[in-house]
C-alpha cells in the first residue's frame, strides 16, 4: 500500500506540476523546424530605382534519420552542387536533427534536385540579396552576408527596417524520428522587410563616378572621391568612392591574392570596402578657407573692404610660411585674399581671430564633432587640443593645414555656412514603405542651431562667387550660371613623400544654392593643383547634372555683366 500510495503520487507529481514541462520535451523530440527565409525589403533611391533586391534562391539540407538511399543521396548532391564528395558524405552521415549542405543555391539547380525526390532531402526557398546596378554606389549601399544580414553601408545601418521577421515550417516525427507522412505540417508565414528610400538619385550617381572614372584615369590617381548634395536640408543626392567594387560578388579582389595570408586578403577587402568620404581623414587645405572666412566675418574682426599685404610669406615665430604665389600679391582685399587663396591674408585673419575665439568657432560650427550621418563608420576630426595651439599651429589652422576632417565633415560644414546659416545633418534615408508602396515613416534628423548669420551666410556666398567667375576656381565656370566655389591643394604626411590631394568644392546657384558638389583627387600624377585637375571635374558633374535638377540658366544679358571689384565691395559694405 505505501509503494502504491508512493506510485500514484509520483504519477500525480509528473502529470499534473510537470506537465508543461514534460510536453514541451516531447514536442521538441517530435517536431522537425525549419526556417523559412524573410524576403529582405529593398533600398530604391528617390525616383523609385531599386537598387538592392532580392533573387530566389535555395537551400539544400538533409535529415540522417530519414535518409533511405545514403549513397544516392550523396552521388546526387555532388553532382549537383558542384561540391566534393567526401563533403557531402561527411554531412550526408552526420547523425544531426538537420544538416545544411548548401545554401544560395540556384533556383533551377534546387528545382533539379527536388525532382529526384530523395527522403531525408529538404530543399527550402531563400533569398540572395541582388544589386541590379552592379558597382553603383557600392561603397554607400554595402552589402549582406551568406545569412542575408547586412554587413557594411546602409545594408547594416537600415538592419532592422529591411531584415524582416523569418517562417517555420513544423513537421512531426515518431521517436525514431522519422517524418510521419499523414500529419501534414504547420506554418508560420514570414513577414517580409520594410522597403527603404534614398535621397541618393541613380542618374546622379551614375554621372558623378562617371567623372570620377574619367579622372581617376586620366590623373593615374589612387582614388576620386565625388558628394552631391542638397545644402538646404543635407539630403546627400550621390557619393563617389572610385574604384568602387562589384556589389554582387564583393569578397573578389581585382588582383591576385597568392602567397597572402587570410589576414592580409581580409584587410584588403576591407580597403576595398572602405567609404573615404566618411571612413577616411584629410588635410582640406584651401577650401577650409571658407570657414576660417565665415568666422572672421560673424566675429567682425575683417570686412570685405580691409586690405592686406602680401610680400609672398609670412614670418610666425621662428617659421616662414610661404604664399603659393611667392613672389606675392602685394596689396589685395579681403575679397581678394579669397579669390587668390593667400595665405598671408589668411594667417592674418587666424591671429586677428586668436586662438580662443577660432576654438569657439570650431565648436560652433560643429567641426570637433561627427556630422551623424546615417552610415556606419564615421570618422572624427583630428584636431590640436586648444592648450597646444601656439602662434605656428594657429597660422597653419587659419588656411587648412596641421589638422584633419573627413570629406563629409567638410561638406555638410559649408552647406550650413552657405545655406543662411543653419545646421545640417547629412543623410540618405528619407522614408521608410511598405512594398505596396504605403508610407510607414517619414525619417526626420536633427536640424542644429544658426551657426553664422544670414548676412554673413549671403556674404560668402557671393565672395565665393567671385572665386570662380575670376579667381582659382575659373576652371569650373559654366556660361550661364552663378556659381560659388573653392579650391584646394594639400600635401600628404609625411610630406616628404611627395603626395598631393586636389580638391574643389563649389555650389549652384550661387544666390540661392540648391546643390553642392566636392570633388577629391588623391595622389594625382603630374600637375596636382586643385583648381587646374578638380574644377574642370566639378564642371562636367555640374554641366550634366544642372538640366537635369531643373536648375535653368539665366538670361545672358545677366551673366555677361561681369560686376566690378568696385561694384561688388559696395555691395558687400552696404549689408
């Protein structure tokens, strides 16, 4: 009687507070899982391209404890796949719930293999991410993994929008397990990824590296680098990173790789992969001459009508630094200064600035912070700490030397100074739908403070103006349009390499920009200056892209009219 009252209670014990614990043990030994695959959402850019999609693929696996024909199964999916048989045969024969053979697999290959109907065989729908485009704009969109994950570029900036929510399939087994035939299986449906839509613009992409192609051959340089984009709200409309690389076969060097170590072959991946508008820093050189400008303008320690002199150096404690020009440009203006990018006048309005107020100015116009832009990676500023700015460091600052920014850093810095003032944040992500097309959000980024007047926003553009209709940047001039500009020359470290990064950085309409456009040339071969190799590229881009945007150009009789200096000064005094 005590076993059987001992019995029953153990019974009373196992099926009544561990049920829940016990069924959940036999539904995992009876139940067989399968992931079904989500399709990913696309990435389109604004005129409704897509530009990363998905292509049905499969992948192939098998189940030991169902298999009846072993070497069947193996001879068939070594011919098939493509793969060695002791490969398969190890996975064939591993004693494992589910084995995965290969996936990616071809849709007609896996319709093949589904047709020898083999028991134990499962060839399950999945999705390969596909860029129709190929190279285009590989270094933004990135790409995704063997998992459909994304891995560099928006691909893994935008993971949670676009991944999705993966299936099951559930099938019951006996306890040998083995499919039992007569219970059918469950589903759970997979819920697709959201689709994504760009500020970037295909067409404009495609005529940006275009250039970019063009100068990168022309100028036998190590890379070209090329930003559209919108100054009133930092929309990026296209990015160049040339040589760009395949987008659907992304691990492939373009060079051999023997005798290197995986290490060595990954870190060149990674090279290859790399987005040096945002990844990389540089020495702007003369076009950070725009914001050493604007500062002294708000800061009201220079106007456009001072004077300067330049003897063609300047002494700075125990150095002499010298003006491209070294025979001088004797006695200019402010305005002047600019156009002949001197750097004695801008030395100048480094020291009338000072150290303190050049800092606060920095601060301000959010240099010594990165800029947010929605792609993974970005660099920050390289910038002296404010205690070790001495009278050298501050006179190298003023005209783009001893310090580094990124291209994106640079670019988003001028819209704002040439926008009315206002700060930007630079983006692609503009909404986010549903593959109906039905809006799910609308993407919104944080729009900072005024960080320079109106006044002296509508000032430089107008001096900027003056730099390409009769300074350094003439060689981006287009008949018919205003527009505004800089160019740059800097030497690489060390500088005894020799190495040169070009650069212009200009904007249409001058008046009322709607466009801004850089342009990086690093490590030109023969002459290297940034208004004789970069504007001529900036004016193709320009040239191709203006029709295009809608942005017309002005009645001759307006553009002919070449104002005065005289003419010009008065204007700017009279703000």
């Amino acid at each position: 009687m005590a076993a059987m009252l001992f019995l029953i209670g153990r019974l009373g014990y196992l099926m009544l507070l561990r049920a829940d614990y016990y069924s959940e043990k036999a539904q995992d030994l009876h139940e067989r899982e399968r992931s079904i695959k989500a399709a990913r959402g696309k990435i389109l850019d604004c005129n409704g391209k897509v530009l990363a999609d998905n292509k049905t693929v499969c992948t192939i696996s098998v189940i030991h404890s169902q298999i009846k024909e072993p070497e069947k199964v193996i001879d068939v999916l070594t011919e098939e796949l493509g793969l060695e048989r002791n490969q398969v045969k190890k996975r064939v024969e591993k004693n494992s719930s589910i084995e995965r053979i290969k996936t990616n697999v071809d849709k007609q290959t896996g319709d093949k293999i589904r047709e020898y109907d083999l028991t134990g065989v499962k060839v399950d729908e999945d999705y390969k991410r596909n860029y129709p485009y190929g190279n285009l704009a590989s270094k933004v969109l990135g790409f995704t993994g063997s998992d459909n994950q994304g891995i560099v570029g928006l691909e893994v900036k935008y993971e949670s929008i676009l991944k999705g929510t993966d299936g099951q399939i559930l099938t019951m087994t006996d306890a040998r397990g083995v499919e039992l035939s007569d219970t059918g299986e469950g589903r759970k449906e997979p819920v697709s990824g959201k689709n994504l839509i760009l500020s970037l613009d295909a067409n404009l992409q495609e005529y940006a590296q275009q250039a970019a192609y063009q100068a990168l051959e022309q100028k036998q340089a190590d890379s070209v680098s090329i930003i559209l984009m919108r100054p009133g709200n930092g929309e990026i409309l296209a990015m160049v990173n040339v040589p760009e690389y395949d987008l659907n076969d992304p691990f492939n060097l373009k060079k051999s790789t023997n005798g290197m170590s995986q290490q060595e072959i990954q870190d060149e991946r990674n090279k290859m992969w790399r987005n040096g508008c945002i990844n990389d820093t540089y020495e702007p050189g003369s076009t950070f001459k725009i914001i050493t400008a604007s500062a002294a303008l708000e800061e009201g320690v220079v106007t456009p009508e001072d004077t300067f002199s330049c003897p063609g150096f300047r002494i700075v404690d125990d150095r002499r630094i010298r003006c491209h020009k070294t025979t001088g440009h004797g006695s200019e203006t402010f305005v002047q200064g600019v156009m002949n990018s001197c750097n004695p006048v801008f030395i100048e309005v480094g020291q009338r600035l000072g150290t303190d107020a050049f800092y606060r100015y920095f601060q301000q116009f959010g240099l010594l912070e990165k800029t947010g832009i929605d792609l993974p990676g970005e660099a920050g500023t390289i910038m002296h700490q404010k205690k070790d700015i001495g009278p050298v460091e501050l006179a190298t600052i003023s005209f783009g030397q001893s310090f580094q920014i990124t291209p994106i850093r640079l670019a988003a810095t001028v819209c704002s100074l040439i926008n009315g003032g206002h700060k930007i944040t630079p983006h692609f992500g503009v909404e986010v739908r549903e593959d109906d097309g039905t809006l799910l959000e609308t993407l919104s980024y944080k729009e900072g403070k005024q960080i320079v007047s109106e006044q002296v926003s509508k000032t430089m553009r107008m001096i900027l103006e003056k730099v390409v209709s009769e300074g350094g940047g003439k060689k981006a001039y287009i008949e018919g349009y205003h527009i505004g500009g800089k160019t740059a020359t800097s030497e690489t470290l060390p500088r005894s390499a020799n190495k040169y990064i070009s650069s212009f950085l200009g904007f249409v309409p001058a008046e009322d920009p709607r466009i801004l456009g850089i342009c990086i040339i690093n490590n030109p071969q023969g002459v290297y200056y940034g208004g004789t190799i970069c504007a001529p590229v900036m004016r193709t881009v320009f040239e191709n892209i203006l029709p295009y945007l809608g942005i017309e150009k002005e009645a001759a009789q307006e553009t002919d009219a070449v104002r005065t200096m005289d003419q010009v000064e008065h204007l700017l005094s009279a703000e």
